[in-house]
C-alpha cells in the first residue's frame, strides 16, 4: 500500500491541483491533500476556509482526504507515516524551487520519495495568484475553479472591499 500526500497552500483550489489530485488518486492507494498553515504568507483564505474547499472539490474522489499542518514538510510525512509526496510542475520556473526541497525532504525524511506529476497543458499557465489577480480585477474566472470555488473567491473579494481591506 503507498500512500501520497500533495501538500500546498491551496489559496485557494484550482482547476491545475484539482488534474494533479485526480490523477495521484490514481497512481496510489490513499492520497492526503493537505494545506500548509504557512505563516510566511498572508493568505486570502483561512486555514479552515482551503481545507473545506478541497473536501468540497474531491467530495467524489473515494481514496482522497483532506488535512492540515503546520511546520515542516518532512515531519509531517514522518509523523504521518506517508510513503509518497506528490507536487505538480507547470514550467522550468517552478523546476529549481521543487528540485531544492525535494532534495531538503529527502535529507529529512527518508523513507518518503517525492513524485513530480507534470501539469495538464490546459492547466500549465494556472496559479492560484493569478486566478486572485483576475477575480481582484473583475475578470471571468469560472475556466479557472470550479463553480463554488468562484462563488466563494467573488465573496471573499466583496467582503473585502466592503471592508476597506484590499491589497
Ligand atoms: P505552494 O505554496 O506549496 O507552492 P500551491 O498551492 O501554489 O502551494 O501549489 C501546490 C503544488 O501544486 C505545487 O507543487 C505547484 O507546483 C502545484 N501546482 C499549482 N498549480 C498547478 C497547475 N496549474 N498545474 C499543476 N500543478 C500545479
């Protein structure tokens, strides 16, 4: 039995995670899709609002949970017993960055193997910042997340220009 974890920020959920999180599913017996609580970075969505998401959009997909963390990657796999950890390539640009903490990973967990699954060519261009920039700017998102994903996005952005907080 392997089991994989897609661990990520998910701020919030595109149609690019959702090629990545349908196709692990496949490869192995359980897949964790899980948000990293970063505190590095000032998220549109809260912890809890990403992790509710994500059950929304894989509600259907039998092997696939949703959970949380915080802290290291690596220690995380470890505690949990993961066998796998998946993350998604979409160009060179994202290639060093991924390299460099596979790497670090592999250094602090070894028993877990990381496994690239390369973007969809419809997807290649998404990312999460951009899908914000779009909906920020009033732009048609509904190629972008699935329908709830736009709904909430398009709420989330009128709670906060009501509340004077964009930026
Ligand atoms: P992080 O902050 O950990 O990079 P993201 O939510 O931006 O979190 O991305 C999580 C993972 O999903 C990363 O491995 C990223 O490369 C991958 N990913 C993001 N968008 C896409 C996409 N459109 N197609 C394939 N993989 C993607």
């Amino acid at each position: 039995m392997a089991h994989a974890v897609y661990p990520g920020s998910f701020d919030p959920v595109t149609y690019g995670h959702l090629d990545v999180i349908k196709r692990a599913s496949e490869l192995f017996d359980s897949l964790t899709v899980s948000v990293l609580n970063n505190g590095a970075k000032s998220p549109l969505f809260s912890v809890g609002e990403r992790v509710n998401m994500l059950r929304d959009v894989c509600r259907d997909i039998p092997n696939v949970k949703v959970d949380s963390f915080s802290g290291l990657t690596a220690r995380y796999v470890q505690d949990n017993g993961f066998d796998v950890i998946i993350r998604g390539l979409r160009a060179v640009t994202d290639f060093e960055y991924e390299l460099q903490m596979a790497q670090t990973n592999r250094k602090l967990a070894p028993e877990a193997d990381t496994v690239f699954l390369t973007t969809s060519l419809e997807y290649a261009y998404l990312s999460s910042t951009t899908v914000k920039e779009v909906a920020y700017f009033g732009g048609d998102i509904s190629k972008f997340v699935p329908h709830d994903i736009e709904r909430l996005i398009l709420e989330k952005f009128e709670l906060r220009s009501r509340d004077g907080q964009q930026d």
